[in-house]
C-alpha cells in the first residue's frame, strides 16, 4: 500500500507509537505469560493500518483521451446544479456554471487530482465552519479551497475551478499547488484530510456536455464527469 506524502505526519507519527506499543505490548506478553497482551499488540497493528489508509495513494490509469475530463475525487456525486451567479462568476464572465458536488466519506480515497490539463491563476482560501459535508450549507459557509485554472481539453480553452470543503470531521484543507503552476489531467495536487466534499465549476455552454448523474460513485483521475463536444 502506498501511502501519501500529504499525509505523513499523521501514518509516520501514530506508525511510530503503535510499533512502540507493541514491542511494549508483546514484551508484556513474553515477561508475564499472558497472551492477552498479544491482543492488545494486535489491535495497535489494526488501529495503525486503518489510520494508515485512510492516506492511502492507489495508482490510477488516466485515460489519453483530451475530450474527457475525469473526476478530481473519490465519493458519491450528491448534486449537479446550474447557477447563474457564484462567488466565482467573474472567473467565468459572469455566465452561468455548472456546479458538480461530490461528497467523500472517511472510507474514500482523499486525494484529489485535476480533471484537464490547466494553468492555475487563483487559489483562494476561506476560513469558515465544519458542517456536515452532506448538509447543503457545508459548500457555501464550511472552510474551503479553490484553485481556478485556464484548462484545456480536445482544443477547447475555458475556466475551471475544483474546490476542496472541510466536513464536520476534516479539519485540514492541503492544496500543493500554486499560481501560474501548471497541471497535467489527473495530476494530483492536495487532499482533504478525513470526510469532506469536492466540487467542480464549469462553464454551462453547448460544449462540454456533462455525463456525471447524482447517485453516481465516482474514483478520481478514471471516472468520467464530462465530455468535450464541440
């Protein structure tokens, strides 16, 4: 299993104390004759290894294909709305986007990659709450990240933002990434540590025909959310 450097503090740290609480443990067991400590060694492996996971960085085939954008997290697609006006519509010329919100549990991958190739020319943090990532105030008043990029799919160049949003249990946004960087499809660039949302903002026009639907469980960097068609 590999595991992510966006995560290291937390694998490498709480990997250090459970090895020492089990050697302690297992000594415990030796000295005393009581395998009940074994148990308890067992259980510190366990605790690790699901801690460990949650950091996990599995390898993904990013499809060739420049029309199709890919999904830039792992998680349950809750909702796909049209909003004439966002807090981003100047990006985006003031014309109507589509928003795409993907909600991610504790059980999902958390590493989140970019569904084009793209520029980046903002990244814009806000401070904000912790709500359920479910709750429907979660993407508006929760504490998020955006980076706002110039992408470029199958000849076609547009504005595309991928937000990252705090759940009632993340409290860490990560984004590696910064102004004037530039990303290729399915690169990874941060993660949202623990359960938390993702969402995507494209221009609502006849070029890009969206193919993500609600329901849908999605994998970052292979799962298909939209389509070049002009």
């Amino acid at each position: 299993m590999t595991l992510t450097k966006y995560g290291i503090k937390e694998w490498l740290g709480t990997g250090i104390i459970a090895f020492i609480l089990i050697i302690i443990s297992v000594a415990l067991a030796i000295i005393f004759s009581l395998y009940f400590f074994y148990i308890i060694a067992l259980i510190f492996f366990i605790i690790w290894i699901a801690i460990a996971a949650f950091f996990r960085s599995p390898v993904r085939n990013i499809t060739n294909d420049p029309r199709l954008l890919v999904s830039p997290a792992d998680g349950l697609v809750k909702d796909i709305e049209v909003l004439k006006e966002c807090d981003y519509s100047s990006y985006f010329e003031n014309k109507p986007v589509i928003r795409i919100g993907i909600f991610l549990s504790v059980l999902n991958v958390h590493l989140n990659r970019v569904p084009c190739d793209l520029k980046v020319i903002d990244v814009i943090y806000k401070k904000g709450k912790y709500y359920d990532a479910r709750d429907d105030r979660a993407g508006k008043e929760n504490e998020s990240n955006i980076i706002i990029g110039d992408a470029n799919a199958a000849g076609l160049s547009f504005p595309i933002g991928i937000k990252q949003i705090s759940g009632a249990i993340a409290r860490r946004i990560v984004c590696d990434t910064q102004i004037s960087n530039c990303l290729k499809k399915g690169e990874k660039y941060g993660m949202i540590k623990f359960g938390s949302r993702t969402e995507i903002y494209l221009p609502y026009n006849d070029g890009i025909k969206i193919t993500a639907q609600i329901g849908d469980k999605v994998t970052a960097g292979t799962s298909i959310i939209a389509e070049i068609v002009k």
